[in-house]
C-alpha cells in the first residue's frame, strides 16, 4: 500500500457537509481550542542550548496559549526528574503565576519510573501524565506488559488527581491501544493521539483517528514527510504545514470530538524537525511481530553549526505558534461561511 494510495481528505467538504449545530460548535472551539507548548519543539535546545523549563514556561506565557507539556528529562541537569520537592513546589508556582495549566510526561511504563513520574506530576500540580510502552519483545508481550503497569496507576495516585494518557508511540497499533484501554479500565486513562506516529505501524492517520477516537483526550501537533522504509513508513518530522500529514482534517475531526464539551484536552505543539523515525510494522508481519529495544525519542543534532541549528530551532517554534493557530481559523471560518 504506496503512502501516496490515500488522497488527502477534503477538510473544506466534510465541514461543508456537517450539520449547522455541528459547523457553529466547530467554529467555536476552533478559537477556543486549548493549545499547549511541548518541551519537544524545544529538544536540542534543551540539550545543548542552556534552555530550562522555567524558560519554557515563560515562551509558553509569551504566546498566550493554555499550557505546558515537558518530558521529566528535557533540561538535563535543570530537569524536573533532577530537581528536589522545594524545586518542583517553585516551577509549579511559577506556573501558577502565569495562569499555565501543566502536563508532564514520560517515556516508559515500568513501575519505578512511572511512579516517580507520578510523583513529579503531583508535586508540580500537573493535571495530566503521558505515557507509553519502550518494551521489546513480541506485541503480544508488549501490550501484556503495559496492561499489567497501567493497572498499578491506581496505586501510584490513589486520590486519583491525575488524568493519564497512552500515547501511540510508533509501535503499537490502533486497536491495540484501544484493546489496552479496555483492560485497564482505569476511568481517569485515556489515549494520546499524536498526528505522526501511526505511520511508523503502518497506519494511516485518518482510519488511525477513527479507531482511536472514542479514548482521545489529548494530541500532539506535528507534521511529517512519509519515506519508504524496509517495506514499511519511515516518518521524518518537519515544519508544520510542509509535510505529508492531512492535519486541518486531523483537526476538524478532533475538534468535533464529545457533545456537550470538548472531549480534546490539550493539543500540544510538538514542532519536531528533523525527527526520525524508522518503519516498526510492515505488511509482512506475521501475526505477532517483534519489535526490538529502543531509546527515547531523540533528534540528531547533525552538522553544521550549533549556534545556527539551535537558532532554527527556536524560530520553527515560534512558527508553529502561528500556523497552528491559522490553520484553526481556517477551520473557524469554512465553518462559519457553511452555516450561513
């Protein structure tokens, strides 16, 4: 099945075609659409830049948006997996003064780390704690595994402050997730649905949104160029609105999301260019493919000069702003020019 196979969604039509209840509440929360800064739109600057999240909270207050989303390592030595309690208490104050609602997040499952992630999120106030398996192993295995740690959330917050989230993370797919979903049956565990990372399991984005729909609470933004890889996709991250991913469609369907309210959250601005990451599922699987051992999602930092690569970096995020927000008033106005 050739990437090309799928021809973009026509956003414009499907608006057109809504019902007039339906344009007028997607033209609301098209405006109102609870946009978050992600620590990733900031990764190399973070590793190699000096950029902290106190940094971060302030270009979130900056650009006027609803949050923060930040990974427990991003800042080395200033992270928040390093700092104390009295540290963790002043960045949730810092936020607080800012009027920034917080989400953390991490890159694993496995009890220890998960716990302490917990532990963060809850010292920070953080209302909202990412996830997702990095197991290797059988797929059966993997989603056994991350099944039997999601069900420990319970005891890690027993007050049940925090809402949770899988994301799909490149491996796993779909109906996976939602199979993982339905065993924990964890009321406060949702799914994450990242606009580039079914891709990588051989899916594409518009029939993914469709499965995973009825669990998505939360998103991350970005987009992607799609490469052949090893008789799968490859997905390399790029500036928003250059790639290959149907994201004013990803949107409309996400925004339409929940009834009375919205069901989506956050949606988390995840500028990630030159991001890379290789095929993990093909057609040729069999039933119970293997997936091997992997790091945490990292960007190469490549060659050429820092000081310009970190610079680039910062610009594309300040972008992102700007075309993300865009893009939802395109939306906002399809909609309200079919409703009138």
């Amino acid at each position: 099945m050739p990437w090309d196979s799928e021809a973009s969604p026509d956003w414009r039509e499907k608006v057109t075609a809504l019902p007039l209840a339906s344009r007028v509440r997607l033209a609301a929360r098209a405006r109102a659409a609870p946009l978050f800064v992600h620590a990733y739109a900031f990764h190399l600057n973070m590793r190699f830049g000096g950029m902290t999240p106190l940094h971060l909270a302030d270009f979130a207050a900056e650009k006027h948006v609803s949050g923060l989303k930040l990974h427990v390592d991003d800042g080395e030595h200033a992270s928040l997996g390093r700092m104390d309690d009295d540290a963790l208490a002043a960045f949730s104050k810092h936020l607080q003064a800012h009027g920034l609602e917080f989400h953390v997040e991490t890159s694993t499952t496995e009890e220890c780390d998960l716990a302490d992630a917990v532990r963060i999120a809850l010292v920070t106030g953080a209302t909202s704690l990412r996830c997702y398996p990095r197991y290797e192993g059988r797929v059966s295995q993997i989603i056994a595994r991350t099944i039997a740690d999601l069900r420990r959330l319970a005891a890690f917050d027993p007050q049940g402050r925090l809402r949770y989230t899988l994301e799909q993370h490149e491996d796993l797919k779909s109906e996976e997730l939602v199979h993982i979903i339905r065993a924990v049956a964890n009321p406060r565990l949702s799914l994450l649905f990242d606009f580039g990372n079914m891709i990588n399991a051989y899916e594409l984005p518009m029939p993914a949104l469709a499965i995973q729909a009825p669990y998505v609470t939360e998103v991350h933004v970005k987009d992607c160029l799609v490469e052949p890889d090893r008789g799968g996709w490859a997905h390399l991250a790029c500036i928003s609105g250059e790639g290959h991913l149907p994201m004013r469609a990803m949107f409309v369907d996400l925004l339409l999301l929940g009834e009375d309210s919205p069901q989506v959250r956050a949606f988390g601005l995840e500028e990630e260019e030159g991001y890379f990451a290789p095929a993990l599922r093909r057609p040729s699987d069999g039933p119970d493919p293997f997936i091997p051992a992997r790091t945490a999602s990292f960007t190469d930092l490549g060659p050429g000069d820092l000081t310009a690569r970190l610079s680039r970096e910062t610009a594309a995020a300040h972008r992102q702003v700007e075309t993300i927000r865009t893009m939802l008033e395109d939306i906002a106005q399809e909609a309200e020019r079919t409703a009138g």
